[in-house]
C-alpha cells in the first residue's frame, strides 16, 4: 500500500518537473551558458603599407591670371587731332620710337616765338654784364673823386679866410660864405663816395640778377613751349607689342585718354592669391611650373615676388610667378594654374596621407599593423605633407606597417586581416604633381618596393 502510493507521488512530480527544465534549458542557451555558443570577436579587413624613406615636396598650387611683366597705356598729354599712326596693332615696336604724330602748327609757332624772346632776354644779359654796370661804375668813380677834390679845395680857401679874419684882415661875412661852401662840398662828397660803394656792393648784383631773372624767365617760357611742342610726338617708353589702338588717323585725342597699349610680352608673370597660411612658406626664388589648361606641357618658373602685405578685400598674399622661356601658347590675360615647390626633403620619412587621422584633442595618429593580428594607434608628428604623402617626424620608424585603407574610425586594438594591396595603387615614389583641394601637391621624387 505504501509502495503505491510512493510510485504515484513521483508520477506526478515528473510531469510537474519536466516542463521547468526544459525551459530553463531553453534560457541557458539563449543566456549563452555553452561556451561552445559563444560569439567571435569582430575582424576588420585592412591594406598597409610600409613606412619608407623617399623625398617628399610641398608643392603649393593655385590658379593665376597672366600678366606682363612691363605695359605702357599710353595717352597724349595734349588734345589735339591725330596726324598720323607709325604702328599698327601687334607691331613690335623699340623704347624710343615714334608711334603716333599729333597736329601741332600752333604749338610750333609758340615755340619759336618764345625761342625769339629768349635771344632777346639773353642778349640783355651780356650787354648787362659786360658792358652797363662797368660803366655805371665808372662814372661813379669818376662822380666821387671830383666831388672829394671839390671838398679838399673848399676845406683850404675856408682855412686861409680864416687866418685872415682871425687876424682883422677879413670881414665875418665872408669866413661864414666859405664855411656854408665847405659844407655843402663836403655833403656832395659824401654822398658820391655812398652811391659809388652801394654800386659796387649792391647795385652791381642785383642789376645782375634782374638781368638774370629775364634771361631765365624767357628760358623758361621757351622750354615749356618746346615741351607742348613735344607732346605732339609720342614715343614708346617699352620695347614690346602694340597690343591695342583703339583710335585712326583724324580722330580728336584727348588729353590723358589711352590711344595705344604695349606689352612687353618677352617676360611674362602668372598673378595668384594664396591663403597666408601656405604663403607664409613660399620665398622668392623657388621653383615652379605654370600649367595651361588643355595643354599636357608645363612651363617652368619661379616664384618672383611674395607680397609684403595682406589684401584687405580676400585676406589673402598676391605672389607672382615669372615663367622662364614664355611658350607662344601663353597670352597676357590667361587663366593657368600654378605649382609653386616650397620646401623639399630629400630623405624624409612617408607614409600614404589618408593614412594620417587626428583624435579628438587635435593630434595626429596613424595605425599600425600589429605582429599579434590587431590594430595599434600610435601618436605622430608631421613634417612636409601633400594630397598623396606626408612626412613622419617622430611616432614612427621605417618599415613599420601603417594601415592605409581601412582604418578610418577604427578603434585601437581591433582584430585585423590585412589584404593584399591593389597593383595599380600608387606608391611613394609615383607622386606627381596633382593638386589638392588644400592647394599641395606631391612631387615626383623616387619608387618605393614593398
């Protein structure tokens, strides 16, 4: 009796029993309680290449407008109407020469009437100097030792007469007739002694200055007449071309209104703004290609000027560019896109530049393949960098291998497979000269093996 009702009790137990162990079985697979079950860590496929040794350029690149390097516009300082053109456009034309004749019978006339007035004032200058003021002076001379003699005579019959009146001999009106004589021989002889010494001191330099001053105001006179008389003949200031002449034979010039434009177009300049950031690098004197569009050929140059001072309007550095040996395919007035080489280093540390990222303070970092199958960050500093290389400093050494496809975003110590590199992917040595966004480029230096 009691052994069934045992049998019975464990009956029910089992059916109660059974259905909590399965799902509790159930939830220990779901929980991931085999650890057969368990999931695999990530792998992130990746490309590396290695850190290399290859020289490196900072090739700054922007567009520019070709300019000459000398131009006149040239303009008539007089109005008057056109006689005549000696050049026509795209002439070649020497500093010096004649270009254009403009009527000028007025201005002729004037100019030999005040020629005529000049021979007149000059003429009175010699005669003045040569001949008037000696003989002024001479009189003068001549004036003061009769009055001095007249003087001497007077100052003797006054001395006799009056010995005799002294002695009763000779009556008080007579002494007082010699004494009024002497008196005014002696003011006669003072002042022709005067006037002989301020002719000498003065009356002499100014007779020649106001002499001189006619003669030089007739010159002058005559040199601006002669000056408006050259004015009708315009010359050119440059050895150049005639790029422009707006104007024909008859026409009215007017005074300081262009009627002919030369370039000088044997030296010519490529004008670019650069950003002050990338200009602060370029010195006169480096390197440089100019680059025409739809051309396959550059021109080589070099950098000619880097503006002293910052453009108020677009805060950036006008720097010019003067091509060497200007290609007939280069006109003032183009657009072409220059390439100027700031700074090269021959034996410079490189790596691929999308392999170099910046945390979040700001740094550079690139990642590297680790021998134990992950991913390792590892701090750098940079040196010369352009569109498809950049120069490590310090963080890493040669041959270390740096992920340079796959790594964006990817977090240090991630489980990586590396892959075999395209044939096609360029290398360090392959750089060319293309430009970026940023306006740097890589220069072709050398080739890298892997």
């Amino acid at each position: 009796m009691k052994l069934t009702t045992m049998n019975t009790t464990l009956t029910f137990l089992r059916k109660w029993i059974a259905p909590f162990s399965t799902m509790a079985a159930i939830l220990c697979v779901a929980s991931g309680c085999s650890k057969a079950e368990k999931e695999k860590e990530p792998v992130v496929y990746v490309q590396t290449t290695p850190a290399r040794r290859a020289p490196i350029s900072q090739v700054i690149s922007a567009e520019a407008v070709v300019y000459p390097l000398e131009q006149a516009t040239i303009a008539p300082k007089i109005t008057s109407t056109i006689k005549r053109f000696h050049v026509q456009r795209s002439s070649r034309v020497k500093k010096g020469q004649l270009l254009v004749e403009l009527e000028n019978g007025d201005l002729s006339g004037v100019a030999l009437a005040s020629k005529g007035d000049f021979k007149q004032a000059d003429a009175t200058y010699v005669t003045t100097v040569n001949a008037g003021l000696p003989q002024q002076i001479q009189k003068a001379e001549l004036d003061a030792a009769a009055t001095k003699a007249a003087f001497d005579a007077q100052q003797k019959v006054y001395n006799s007469r009056k010995e005799l009146f002294e002695q009763g001999a000779l009556p008080r009106r007579d002494l007082d007739s010699a004494e009024v004589a002497l008196l005014q021989a002696r003011s006669q002889s003072e002042q022709a002694q005067k006037q002989l010494a301020d002719l000498r001191r003065v009356g002499q330099e100014q007779g020649l200055k106001a002499a001189q001053g006619a003669r030089e105001s007739m010159q002058g006179h005559m040199l601006s007449a002669e000056a408006q008389l050259s004015y009708s003949e315009i010359h050119s200031p440059i050895d150049g071309v005639v790029t422009d002449r707006p104007l024909y034979e008859g026409d009215l010039a007017n005074a300081n209104q262009p009627i002919l434009t030369v370039m000088n177009t044997s030296r010519l300049i490529a004008k670019a703004h650069i950003p002050q950031s990338e200009a602060a690098v370029l010195k006169v004197g480096n390197p440089a290609e100019l680059r025409i569009s739809g051309l396959e050929a550059t021109i080589k140059g070099r950098v000619s000027l880097v503006s002293p001072a910052l453009d108020p309007g677009s805060t950036t550095i006008e720097v010019w560019v003067e091509a060497s040996k200007p290609d007939p395919a280069l006109k003032p007035g183009m657009g072409v896109e220059v390439s100027m080489t700031a700074k090269t280093v021959k034996e410079a540390l490189v790596v691929p530049t999308p392999a170099i990222f910046k945390n979040s303070l700001g740094q550079d970092y690139v990642l590297l393949a680790g021998s134990d199958g992950h991913a390792h960050l590892k701090t750098v500093q940079l040196g010369v960098r352009n569109a498809d290389f950049a120069q490590i400093v310090s963080g890493v050494i040669a041959g270390d291998p740096v992920i340079s496809s796959g790594g964006y975003a990817l977090p240090d110590n991630t489980q990586i497979k590396i892959e075999a590199q395209a044939p096609a992917e360029k290398e360090a040595g392959d750089t060319s000269a293309k430009s970026d966004k940023s306006g740097d480029a890589a220069k072709p230096d050398t080739k890298d093996k892997d």
